[in-house]
C-alpha cells in the first residue's frame, strides 16, 4: 500500500485563500503522491511534497514565510525516517529556500539538529544557495509585519498557521514525516518551535506510525505531541482516538490548540485539529481519489 498526506497548517484559515490552500495541498500531495507511484521512499515523498509548499506564498514555509520581529523570515524545519528514526532538523535559519532540504541534508549528515549562523553556514558547505530575505519575503507577509511591528520580540495573537507538514508509507512499507515553518508571526529573533524538534513537530517509526503536527509551538513543545499520539497508537487506540487525545492533553494542559496529521504502519491517517481549520489533502493507492479538509 501507498498512501500521502500533506497538511498547510492548522489555524483560523483566512477565507480569500482558501481555493489556493486546497490547490496548494494538492499540488504537495501529487508530487508526493508521484514519487510513490514510481517506487520511491517515504522520505522522497515528504520531502517531496513540503518543497511544493515552501514555493507557495501562501504557506508560511520557505518563500512565504511569516517574518520575526525583526522582519526577517527565520525557518524551523524537521524530518524523519521511520525505518531507522534517523532525523534530520535546521532550526532559526534564514536565506534558505528550501529548509525541509537542508534538514535532508543534516539527516544525512552525522548531525540532527543544526541552528542558525552554523545550519547556514552547513548549508553553503553543501551547495545551497544564499537567498536574500527580500525573494522569501511576500508582499502579504510583509504588510503584516509593518501593521504589527509594535509587537516585536513577543509573538502576537494566533490568527492563522500556514505551516506545512506531510507524511507519508511507501510501497516497501517505511513511513516517513516532514515539517516546515516560518514559525509565529513577530516571533523574538532565535525563537525556535516545535517544528524542528522530533516529537514535537514530527514523527515517525515503521512499527507505530507517523505523524506532522502544526499549531501553537510552545504548547506542542510541552506536551510532546507528535510522539504522544504515536504514543496513543502503541497503547492500541484508533488513530482518530490517538490523535484526538493527544490534542486534548495540549488543550487540558497547556491552554493550546494545534492540529496534526497521523498515519499508521497499515496506511489509516487520519488529520485531527482543535483550532478553527486546518488543510489538508490525503491519498491512498487503494482510493479512486484524494481526500481534502475543504
Ligand atoms: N507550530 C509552528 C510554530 O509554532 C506554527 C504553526 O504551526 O503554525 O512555530
């Protein structure tokens, strides 16, 4: 069995892009989808379908990015093989098209997790090119920075995520789990969230399943969500249990809301969220076409 997922972030979604969202999640769960089709890996495929999306300006990943308080677009992206929980993560990086790549390359490296100046500094080593902020900056991103740019250093207000995320089996039965984020709008400078971290933001483990999460980073943080509602699996719950009693924990515990995309070893995923929406599109080899949020 083959089967993708892809989310473009939990959150209050704004209503002038919601065709472009469900296109955008689209466009993410083809190209994934293409890569499983023609044998490829999970890990192709997740990678595959979040560089889409960091293409996107609507998705706060890679071009597109929301900015920090200091109008910058500073990216946390994390992915993960579940055949050997190798992990690879950039956190607070900027002039980086594509963060989801370069935490591919961390995951091939002898490292996990890289940061700032030396995940940059990592990623000229390997080839990547030095994007200037102004080409990740959108005009849209950019009008709300200037609108809010009182709120530097504290993250304002929650009004819509964007981040993106996919998971995904492959035909050899590995999964995989990819997140990319510009993280919170007006964001203190070296704020880092939950997208990096394994657990958090990602998971994923052949035996149990994987997992995307998106929503308020410092509660994901807290409650470990990714690997809790893998967690929920390994006790034996119905994905949609698992999912939505990690999501009650967050909320129970920390005040917080998020979303999340979860998927077994045999394929059931399910995409559970307690903020107002979240996007997502999923597709399976034995469906006759994809599922979509909206
Ligand atoms: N989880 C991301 C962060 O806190 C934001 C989001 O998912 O919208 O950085």
């Amino acid at each position: 069995m083959i089967v993708i997922a892809v989310h473009g972030g939990a959150g209050n979604a704004r209503p002038v892009t919601l065709k472009e969202r469900r296109e955008g999640v689209q466009k993410a769960m083809e190209a994934g989808w293409e890569i499983l089709t023609h044998g490829g890996t999970a890990l192709d495929a997740v990678e595959a379908a979040v560089r889409v999306m960091e293409t996107l300006p609507f998705f706060n990943a890679g071009m597109g990015s929301v900015l920090n308080g200091d109008g910058i677009a500073e990216m946390d992206a994390g992915i993960m093989d579940g055949r050997n929980l190798n992990v690879g993560a950039v956190a607070a990086v900027s002039h980086i098209r594509h963060p989801v790549t370069l935490a591919r390359r961390v995951l091939e490296s002898e490292f996990v997790l890289l940061a700032g100046s030396g995940a940059e500094g990592f990623a000229w080593e390997h080839g990547f090119h030095h994007v200037p902020n102004r080409d990740l900056v959108t005009k849209q991103r950019l009008e709300t920075w200037l609108e809010n740019a009182g709120f530097s250093g504290k993250p304002a207000g929650y009004p819509w995520g964007d981040t993106v995320g996919a998971v995904a089996l492959d035909a050899s039965g590995s999964l995989a789990a990819a997140t990319s984020t510009g993280g919170l709008t007006g964001k203190r400078a070296g704020r880092v969230g939950d997208s990096p971290l394994p657990g958090c933001g990602f998971w994923a483990d052949n035996e149990w399943g994987a997992v995307s999460t998106t929503g308020l980073g410092e509660t994901i943080v807290r409650s470990l969500l990714a690997r809790r509602a893998v967690e929920g699996l390994e006790r034996g719950l119905a994905p949609k249990d698992a999912a939505d009693q990690a999501l009650v924990y967050l909320k129970e515990k920390t005040g917080g809301w998020a979303g999340l995309i979860l998927m077994t070893p045999n394929g059931e995923t399910v995409a559970r969220f307690n903020s107002s929406s979240m996007s997502y599109a999923i597709m399976r080899d034995d469906w006759k076409a994809p599922k979509f949020s909206e």
